[in-house]
C-alpha cells in the first residue's frame, strides 16, 4: 500500500498558477499599429487643404488626356465631341507631340458603354505611343 500512494504522489502535476499574456500582447500590438495606419489614412482623405500659389514652378505639370464614352456610343476627347476613330487617332497624335514627357491617358465611360469599345480606345492610344492609363471609376 506505501507504494500505491507515492506513485500516486509522483506522477500527479500542479495546476497553472499563472497565464501567459504574452500572445495576448502580440495580437494587442498588431491591433494598434492597423488602427494607427488606417487613422493617418481617413484623416488625410478628410482634410481639405488650400494648396499657396506660386508664380514660378519648377517643373511643368500636363494634364492628362481624357477619353469619355457613353452609354449611346459617343466618344468625347477632353470633352470635346470625336466624330471617327481616325480623328481620334489623329487627337493622340497631336497630344503626343505636343507632351514633354510620356504623356497619360484617363478613360472614363458610363456604366452601360461596350467593354469592346473601352479596350479599342486604349488599344488606339497604345498605337500612338500613349503607354499610361487609368480607367476612372466613382468611389462609392
């Protein structure tokens, strides 16, 4: 019987005394440094800030080139009406020419406009030489 109680003794463990906060504090950290990249980011969206104006700069921004289709199939180049594909090649063209860098174009067409038109202006535009692009959506 005395050898029944000690193995009794020597195989039992102690409870947990004490927990391990450790992960606890991983997570915790993680946590705050989303909340502190994601509060930099809706407070510079928010702001509205008045940029000074100056008389002199030192280097020459273009605007971009700007493509609009609609919905019945009407193509705008910077919002002036386009009667051809070829008047609208020859838009590029002159746009090209006149840019001092690589110059850029915006696509933006209405919801109900054809996906193939879309892809045959860009691909007019890639012709030309325009190699920058960006298709305008609404933020929602």
């Amino acid at each position: 019987m005395a050898g029944t109680t000690g193995s009794s003794r020597g195989g039992r463990r102690g409870g947990i005394v004490g927990i391990n906060v450790t992960p606890m504090v991983d997570v915790m950290l993680v946590l705050l440094v989303i909340m502190m990249v994601s509060s930099i980011y809706i407070v510079s969206r928010a702001l509205k800030v008045e940029l000074p104006k100056t008389q002199t700069s030192d280097e020459s921004t273009q605007s971009p080139m700007t493509v609009t289709l609609t919905k019945d199939n009407k193509t705008f180049f910077n919002n002036e009406l386009v009667a051809d594909d070829a008047e609208l090649t020859a838009r590029f063209q002159r746009a090209k020419a006149a840019a001092t860098g690589d110059p850029s174009l915006v696509v933006t067409a209405d919801a109900m406009a054809r996906h193939g038109r879309v892809v045959h202006v860009i691909d007019l535009a890639k012709l030309q030489g325009v190699t920058k692009f960006a298709i305008n959506v609404a933020s929602e």
